[in-house]
C-alpha cells in the first residue's frame, strides 16, 4: 500500500506544479499580449421587447431628447424606436457631421411601418440608379427658378381658399384648415388632378395619416390598419391618372423626340406631368407605380411640417398682437404696391424679411416635426463612441431649437432673433441639412408667406378657449380642438 500511495501522490504533485507553472506562463503571456477592444456603445437603454422606447418618445419628443440629454450624454445616446437600435445624434456638431456624410456613412431610411402605409413597393430602392434621375427631376423642379413661376398660382388658391371657407364664418379650426388647403395646393402643384379625382385621393390620404404613426397592429379596425388601406387606395388612384396622363401627353413626347426638344420648363405643367415626359422620352423605364410611389412621398414630405407651421403661426400671432402688428404693415406695404386684383409675384415673396422671421420663430418653437432617420452604412465612431452597421440614426430639432446654449431665453417668442443675429450653424435646422436637406424647402416658404399675407391682410385673430386647447404629439404636435380662432375682419 505504502509504494503505491507514494507514486499517487507524486502524481498529484506533479500535476499541480504543472498547472501552477502553466498559470505563470499564461499570465506572463497577458501581460504582453494587446488587451483585445470592446466597441464602446453610446450610452442609454433599449427599452421594452419590440417597442423598445417609441412610445415614451413619441407622447412627448422634446421630452424625451432633452430628459436622455441630461441623463447619458448631451452628444449621443442610444435606445430603440420603431422596433429598432437607433442612436440620437444631438447638437450642432452632430448635425454638422450626419448632413457633411450623407450617402457616405449614412443613408436615407424610413420605419418600415411608415414604409408600408405609404405603400412603397418592395422592389423600391430609394438608392438605386433607376429611381435618381426621377429625383434629380423632382429636386431640380422643387428648388428651382419653376417653382418661383408658381406664386401666382399660390396666391389664387390661397384667395379662393379664404373666401369659401374663412370669409363666410366667425370662427374657423386653423388646423383643419390649413391641412386642407396644403393637401388640395400640394396635390395641384405636384399632379394637377381633376375635381372629382382630387376627392377620391383625398378621403384615403387623410386616412393614411391619422394612422401612420400610430402602433404598427395590421388588424381590421385598427388605425394602423386603415392606415395602410389608405395608403394603397391613393396608390391605386395615382396610378390610374398617370395612366390617364400618359395617353394624354403621347403626343407631347413624340414631338419633343422627333424634334430632340429639351425644354420642358413651361411651368404650367405639374412635377407628373413632367415625371412622365423625361421618364418616357429618355426611356429611364419607371413603372406606374414606382412614379405613384415618388409623388406618394413627396405629398407626405410636404405635408405635416407646413400644414403644422401654418396652425401654429396662426396660434402664435394670436398670442403677441405686437408681432402681428408688425406683420401686418409689412403685408399691407406689399398690398398697396399692387394693382387691383393683381397677383402675388417671387418678388413680393422675397420682400416679406420680418415675415419670414416670424414664421422661423413658429418653427422653432413649435418645431413641425421631431427629425429624421438614416441608416449606418458602416461601422462608424462618433464622439468615441461606436455606431454599429445597420443601426439606425436620428437626428433631432429637439437638441438645439430650445437649447438656451444656442438660442437664449428658448421659450420666448421673439422673431427678432432671427433678425438681429443670425443662427450659429446647424442650430436652426427645421429644414435638414447636407446632400438630401428639404427639397421643397423654398415651396413651403411660398405657401408659407401667400397663405400668412392673406389671411393677415383680411383679420384679426382671437383664440376661443385657449385653456380648453391641448397640444399632444404623435410625434408632431396637434392641437385637440383644431386650434379654433375668432375672426375679426378689418
């Protein structure tokens, strides 16, 4: 017994001094070795399964931004909206840097349940080569000297709008209002549809969007749901008019090819029209519905952010009478300038600077809408933090309209800010910034301005039972009542 309980124990020995000598040369080796580098995250939560944050964020985004802000970090935070990672780009250097690396680092992106009820068709590839000259077209078109040509066209619409549905009442709901008349302006400019198909476009449209921000549940009776069938619905009615359109205008594109004509700038024709003419005659092959797709979106772009800035300019005027005083003889100077029943110019437009500044205060204040998304295109390090590939980017208004770094005193109401000193850069951004800043930025300008000088020139505004009046958002802010308002012609 006594050999053999030698030799097991000088085994067991052995075995120790093994181990122990091994764990010596491990931890020589560690301390050689380069510690490996784990990406560092920005900081933040994801939130709940699914619906991660999108809820907290969307009841109040102001809120939200400024209270994640404080809490992780006034640079960039991570947490999880629309059912996906996303990382909050937030201050002047964050825009800086998003916008200056637009299409490099990042890409244009939109929730898939927004993507949906807009009825995007699944092979719509919003970077691929066939879609970008019908872009360029609809850009071009928007910021271009064409769109200046349309005040004219923008002033009788804003005359016949005020005259039907103003003039006759002693109160009017300014929100409701002001979203029909952008639909019914946005629809001539961009389609130039008839009466009857502008009705059929419009009772699915509005149903599309008391919807599309609401829970993504695709379910009968859901808002969600009805939602997505109204946004196929106005799909199905743009395709049968450009349809329509193109057996109208054959003729129109076999002349300009038999006579190699270019000139396509008569702005009486509408961005479909024109869609039509340069899709057709350079054969870039867009299918019915991919151009109901693109007017689809541009209709949606343009909508809630002047619909929601006219409401609230309104809301505003009402509030200050010594800005609206002010407002009014800058209108009325351009009024006097005019002939009877002569119309509006580009030029009057450029003439209404104190104007214009107040409607830069109403979007700042009441910031129309909360920001946009992008997409990582890669691997990326902002701030020392790490942006993984396919996470999703947001940059907000929210981080800098009412930072007093920026703009001090934010929640006063003072135009004259934005004519004593100008903003610092990527401060004051309600229109985006970079590559893919807001193409129709100039339009709303003009819709903007028309709309406000004729309604000015024509009254007063008194707010009925502004304590009864809720602003809630969803995410962009709606007033409950409809922001109702007494007239008082002048």
């Amino acid at each position: 017994m006594a050999p053999n309980f030698f030799y097991f124990s000088l085994g067991i020995t052995s075995i120790i001094t093994l181990l122990v000598i091994s764990l010596i040369i491990l931890n020589e080796r560690s301390k050689t070795r380069k510690p490996s580098k784990i990406p560092k995250l920005p900081p933040g939560k994801i939130g709940w399964p699914i619906f991660g944050e999108t809820l907290a964020y969307v009841s109040c985004p102001a809120k939200f931004i400024h209270d994640r802000m404080t809490m992780y970090s006034p640079e960039v935070f991570k947490t999880s909206l629309a059912g996906e990672k996303t990382v909050v780009f937030c201050g002047p250097k964050a825009n800086k840097f998003l916008f200056s690396n637009e299409g490099k680092l990042v890409n244009y992106w939109l929730p898939s349940s927004v993507a949906g009820a807009l009825s995007y068709p699944k092979t719509n590839n919003k970077d691929s080569a066939s879609g970008k000259p019908a872009d360029n077209l609809a850009y071009k078109f928007l910021r271009g000297d064409t769109i200046q040509q349309y005040v004219p066209l923008v002033h009788s619409m804003v005359q016949q709008h005020v005259r039907e549905n103003w003039l006759p009442n002693n109160e009017v709901k300014v929100y409701t209002l002001a979203k029909e008349f952008i639909f019914a302006l946005s629809c001539r400019v961009l389609v130039n549809p008839s009466l009857e198909q502008l009705s059929d476009i419009a009772k699915p449209f509005f149903r599309l969007l008391d919807g599309i921000f609401s829970v993504p549940i695709n379910l009968p009776g859901m808002p969600y749901y009805k939602a997505i069938k109204g946004g196929k619905l106005v799909r199905e009615k743009l395709v049968e008019i450009i349809k329509q359109r193109r057996q109208e205008m054959s003729h129109i594109i076999m002349r300009n090819n038999n006579n190699n004509n270019n000139n396509n700038n008569n702005y009486q024709l509408d961005l479909l029209s024109r869609l039509i003419i340069d899709c057709d005659k350079n054969n870039k092959g867009l299918s019915e519905e991919e151009i109901a797709s693109k007017v689809i979106g541009l209709m949606f772009a343009g909508f809630y952010p002047t619909s929601t800035t006219i409401a609230f300019l309104i809301s505003h005027l009402a509030d200050h009478p010594h800005v609206y005083e002010k407002v009014l003889q800058e209108q009325l100077k351009i009024s006097e300038s005019k002939e009877a029943g002569e119309q509006l110019t580009w030029i009057d437009v450029q003439k209404m600077k104190y104007s214009w500044n107040v409607i830069c205060e109403t979007m700042r204040v009441s910031s129309p809408v909360p920001g946009n998304f992008r997409e990582a295109k890669s691997d990326f390090t902002y701030a020392g933090f790490h942006i993984p590939k396919g996470w999703k980017v947001h940059w907000t208004l929210h981080s800098t309209h009412k930072n007093p770094d920026y703009f001090p005193d934010p929640e006063k109401f003072d135009p004259e800010r934005f004519a004593n000193n100008e903003p610092a850069p990527y401060t004051f951004v309600p229109f985006g910034g970079g590559p893919r800043m807001c193409a129709g930025k100039e339009f709303a300008r003009i819709e903007m301005l028309v709309f406000l000088h004729n309604v000015v020139t024509k009254f007063r505004f008194k707010k009925i039972n502004p304590d009864q009046e809720k602003i809630i958002y969803n995410p962009d802010p709606i007033p409950t009542k409809g922001l109702r308002i007494f007239l008082q012609p002048h």
